[in-house]
C-alpha cells in the first residue's frame, strides 16, 4: 500500500482529498504547517489573512478532520522558514516597489519544499505529497518530463500559484481536486459528514494590511510626493507599501476631470505615479527567472497565452526568448495593470508551460 502525506490546512479541500486518496486504497497521513509567529504580533492584532493568529483554529479543524477520517496527523512547525523565505521575500518586493506574490513562492519553497522536509525529518516514511490544489499533472513519454495541467474547474482552477514547482516536487505531488468541481467537492463533504467545514471561511488574503506597520521597517511609510506622467505634484502618499499597480481607492488626491489610478511606483526617489486608465494598457512586457515546468525551455518564439495575476484572463500572444533567462510577452490586445512583482504565467490551453517574475 503506498503512503501519502495530505497538507491539510483545517479546510474543506485538503479535507476531502485525504478522503479520496484514502478511498483510492492509499495510507493517508495527515500534516499542517505552522508559522504563524504568535509570541511576536498575537497581541497587536487580528487578520484573516492565512497568515494570522486563526492558524490555531485552522490546526484545531486539521486535527478533527484527521480524527473523524481515522488517519495519523502530526503538525510541522515551520515559522523560521517562513519568516526568512516568504515574509523576507514580501518585504522586500514592496521595499523596492514591487507587487509580490507570497502564495507562489510560499507554494515552491515552503509547502513542497521545506513543509516536505520537516515531515521526512520527523521520520515519517512516505511516497507521493498530497494538496488541495485545483490542479492536474500528466507525464510526457516524449519530453520525459512532468508536466502541470489546470484544474477541470476553471473558476477554481490554481495551476497559477504552482508555476515555480520542479520536476522532483512535481513527480511526488498528487492533486486529487484536479478532475472535480468546487461544488463537487462541497457535496462530498456533506456526504461524508464533513459538512461544518462548507461554513468555514476561506482565507483570501496572504496578510492583512494593519499588520503593515510590525512587519516593515519604519522608512517604509516614509512620505513622498504622488505625481503624474509629466512629473506634476497631485499630492503626498504615507508609504509606498501601501499601494500597488492598478489601485483607485485611498490616493488622497482631487480635482482630477477622470478617475486616476496607481500606474506606476518609483522606490528609488520615493513616488507615487498616477494616471487616468488609458496609462494602464501595455502591450507587452518582460519576466523574468523563468521556471519552465511542461517544457524544457523557450528556444524560438511560441504562441501561448499569459496570465498576469490570478484573477487575470490569460491572454493571447507571442513569446520570445530574451537574454539571462528572460521572456519577452508580445500581447494581441493591450493588457490592464500589468505589475512588476507578480508572476506571468505561460499556458498552451490547459498546459501550464512555465512562469516567472514581471520585470
């Protein structure tokens, strides 16, 4: 019988793909991942961001499902790794204006990466490493190689926040939601009495913003001038952390003749750039530290489809290799907010050729 590892968070997804791969005669154990740091922040606040103090009523909720489903569970405590690989990474990218995207590199280096090893370290024996991810994956005979495929459910589907995965995290992870609906999903829990967890909410965000100021150095919010294209002075923001390309709301600024977004963050002389929408559309843009996972590489252009940020629609157009591991996006049509700091995501239809991070 082969052993699997299921990262349950306390969830209704995590939960119900312990029960299908146990229904698939596979021997499931149970893992959660702790990092929340509670002696540090617990007392200054509250937020319903994954990364919070809830995290002890999501391992609570991990625990009883591991219970009621009758399979061993053992909790990894994880909070140095976190906090040097995720929260240094999230600090950074909006220290040097950037728009980071915590889940993807929390996904690659911290669940099936250092969340994998903990569980080795505490002795546990096991062949494949399970998750909640609305994902597929298929091996190519051909590339020999692994390759990552978007979920049946195109609301749900997460492929995006995977795009970093090697080919040995690939080979070991197993995604049981792949071929199911969302509502699928719901009714099996019922069905098998893990109904409470339908009225579990589901965390969003990464982290909630009024945590902003005990995480980030005190500079952070220093002020500065809030300027159009032309280099006018609208108005003064309270720190660059606080905004992000595409952004409407909370500016601080008037008299415009037409609504005016976020279109640009300069952190080297600490401005704020705005615009009217039509600043938004690019045609184009370059990424880079391409992780290429359903391919080996990009030797000529190709015609593929980018997404720029999950809730994105991937968009048509052409890539084209560029140097030091770079890929220039041609668009068909002129993209909204394109954001350096968040990842560009490459698929050919279902196929999830590879990403990297918007330059």
């Amino acid at each position: 019988m082969k052993k699997v590892v299921v990262a349950l968070s306390g969830g209704i997804d995590s939960a119900v793909s312990a029960f299908l791969l146990k229904e698939q005669g596979y021997e499931v154990i149970g893992a959660t991942m702790s990092f929340w740091d509670d002696i540090a922040l617990a007392s200054k606040w509250c937020s319903q961001g994954c990364y919070g103090p809830q995290e002890e009523e999501n391992i609570k909720s991990a625990l009883k499902i591991a219970s009621q489903l009758n399979i061993e569970h053992t909790v990894i405590n994880l909070r140095k790794e976190f906090k040097d690989i995720v929260l240094t990474y999230f600090i950074s990218s909006y220290m040097n204006g950037k728009t980071p995207n915590p889940c993807v590199i929390c996904n690659a280096h911290i669940k099936f990466a250092a969340f994998y090893e903990g569980i080795k370290r505490q002795g546990l024996d096991f062949d494949y490493f399970a998750t909640g991810h609305y994902a597929r994956k298929n091996y190519d005979n051909e590339l020999h190689r692994w390759q990552l495929l978007k979920g049946k459910d195109t609301l749900k589907d997460q492929s995006y926040f995977l795009c970093l995965l090697t080919q040995e995290q690939l080979s070991r992870a197993l995604f049981p939601l792949g071929e199911r609906t969302k509502e699928e999903i719901k009714q099996i829990a019922t069905d098998i009495g893990l109904g409470f967890l339908r009225e579990r909410e589901e965390s969003q965000d990464f982290i909630d913003s009024s945590v902003y100021p005990y995480i980030f150095p005190a500079n952070a919010f220093t002020a500065g001038e809030i300027i159009d294209s032309t280099g006018k002075v609208l108005g003064y923001h309270q720190g660059l952390v606080n905004y992000t390309i595409g952004q409407r709301k909370h500016l601080g600024i008037s008299g415009m003749t037409e609504p005016y977004y976020v279109v640009g963050i300069d952190a080297k002389h600490n401005r704020l750039i705005v615009g009217p929408i039509k600043e938004l559309y690019k045609d184009r843009l370059i990424a880079r530290d391409i992780n290429w996972v359903s391919i080996p590489d990009l030797q000529e252009e190709i015609r593929a489809e980018t997404k720029i940020r999950l809730a994105h629609n991937a968009a048509s157009g052409t890539l084209l290799p560029f140097s030091e591991n770079r890929v220039e996006v041609q668009f068909d049509e002129p993209q909204l907010s394109i954001t350096p700091g968040q990842f560009a995501v490459f698929y050919k239809g279902d196929l999830l050729l590879g990403g990297g991070v918007i330059e």
